[in-house]
C-alpha cells in the first residue's frame, strides 16, 4: 500500500479505506492513477494454462477422421456413441430443460462436466466429418438428436445443425428409410373371386 501511495503522490487522487476480509485495502477514486508494475493486474494470457483444460490449438477434421478411425477411440468410446456414456450434472432430480450455453471460455474448459464434444479435443463437427455426425442422427427417423439426450451444449449443438445441414447438402450424408412390408388383412377384408 505504501507504493501505491507513493507512487501517487502528487496527485489529487482522493483514497477511501475499507476493511474487506479482515484486510486492509485502498481503492483510489480518481481516473488519473499511476501505478507500479509490481500492482498492476496480471494479464490472463500470462497465467499458466492447464494443459488439459487448454483448447487453444484448434485441430483440423482431417486429424478428426483419423482419430475415429484409430484404437485410442475404441479403447475410449468402444462402438458406443461418444454421447452415449455422458451423464449430465446438475442439482436436483429433474434437470434443466436446456443445457449450458458453452463449456469453453477464454480458449479454455470452464467447466467441470464439459459436453461430449468440447472435452475430446480431436472432436471437430464439420460437415466431411460423417462418422461424427451419424452419431448424432436418429436411425429411427432421421431425425437430429436433442441437446438435452445428447448432453452437447448450445453452442456445439447449433454447430452440430450447422455441419448437418451443411452435409445434407454437400450429399455427403443421406437417409433412406427402409420399406415396410405390412400385413393388411387385418384392416381390409380381401376382396372374394368372382
């Protein structure tokens, strides 16, 4: 506190003192500050990331494809889909109608229970991704898979339409539902040979 006031000496910078947690603290009420380098506030890119949280290096679906294909993905997913073992966290017995809005903050995981999507980083939803995007495909109906059955937050789950669309349209992913064969005696009374 002494630099500070040091430092400031000269000025006519007001000080209001406050007692915060037991601790001494000055907060200047004046615009024209100086401070010394040793108070001033740490960038945030200079904090030390933790190599496991960074998301940062941004990989390409080339190195996507090849992970889906490789033996650390069926050690790790097995032939289930990568949403299939995820659990979401929340409080309570009922959970939330929507997901969060984003797991990654800062080029960082902000979160402790990540989406399926953002805590595998070699994960990329791109629309020539197509065994990612089967995953997340209905093979019932065809129909897209919702956040809340598939855990993704909202800002991968909006990516997730995106490279879908994106697919359907590039033809690089088709569905073709399957002809039923039905037996109609039930309903109709067959016709008598005359």
């Amino acid at each position: 506190m002494s630099l500070i006031l040091s430092a400031l000496r000269g000025t006519n910078a007001m000080f209001r003192t406050s007692y915060t947690n037991k601790t001494l603290t000055s907060r200047c009420l004046s615009s024209s500050t100086v401070l010394s380098d040793t108070e001033a506030t740490p960038d945030k890119s200079e904090k030390p990331r933790d190599p496991a949280k960074d998301r940062s290096v941004k990989h390409t679906y080339e190195t996507s494809i090849r992970y889906l294909a490789s033996e650390a993905y069926r050690t790790t997913y097995g032939t289930n889909p990568v949403w299939k073992q995820y659990r979401r966290n929340h409080k309570g017995a009922i959970p939330p109608r929507k997901t969060r809005k984003t797991c990654i903050r800062y080029q960082q995981i902000s979160t402790g229970n990540p989406c399926p999507i953002c805590r595998d980083e070699y994960l990329v939803l791109d629309h020539r991704n197509t065994e990612l995007l089967k995953q997340f495909i209905s093979e019932h109906n065809g129909a897209i898979l919702s956040y809340s059955k598939t855990g993704l937050c909202q800002k991968k789950h909006q990516e997730l339409l995106v490279a879908i669309a994106r697919a359907k349209n590039y033809g690089t992913i088709t569905y073709d539902v399957p002809f039923r064969q039905y037996d109609y005696s039930e309903w109709y009374k067959p016709e008598p040979n005359a």
